[in-house]
C-alpha cells in the first residue's frame, strides 16, 4: 500500500493562536444555548450575543484596546 505524500500537510503548531493575545489575556467564551457569552479574566462579562465569532472578534478586540 503506496504511502500518501506529506508534502501538503501543515506540521506548524495547532495551538498557536493567530489572536496575538496572551493565553492568559484571552477572554473566555461561554456558550449557553444559543447564546455566547465573553468575560474577561476578572469574571467580568464584555459581549453576549448569538454568533460566537462576532462575539470572540469583539472581545478580543475589547481586551487589546483596554492593554494600551
């Protein structure tokens, strides 16, 4: 049985994210129903909304601007 290529593979880190926030910086994002909910480190709550990309976008969006 031939081997497939791995040329096309990507061997990068899965769990670097592209955010550019610290882990520990990163709002947490809670679903409920249909509904997402951000907070940020201290509990404290940012967004809630139904589409959990405008509601993680948003938040770390929120949190950049609060660091400078």
């Amino acid at each position: 049985m031939p081997r497939t290529s791995r040329k096309g593979k990507n061997t990068g880190d899965a769990s670097v994210d592209e955010g550019g926030l610290p882990r520990s910086e990163q709002p947490i994002i809670v679903e409920n129903g249909k509904k997402f909910a951000a907070y940020d480190k201290r509990g404290k709550l940012i967004i809630l909304g139904y589409d959990r990309r405008i509601v993680q976008d948003y938040a770390n969006d929120r949190v950049r601007q609060s660091r400078h």
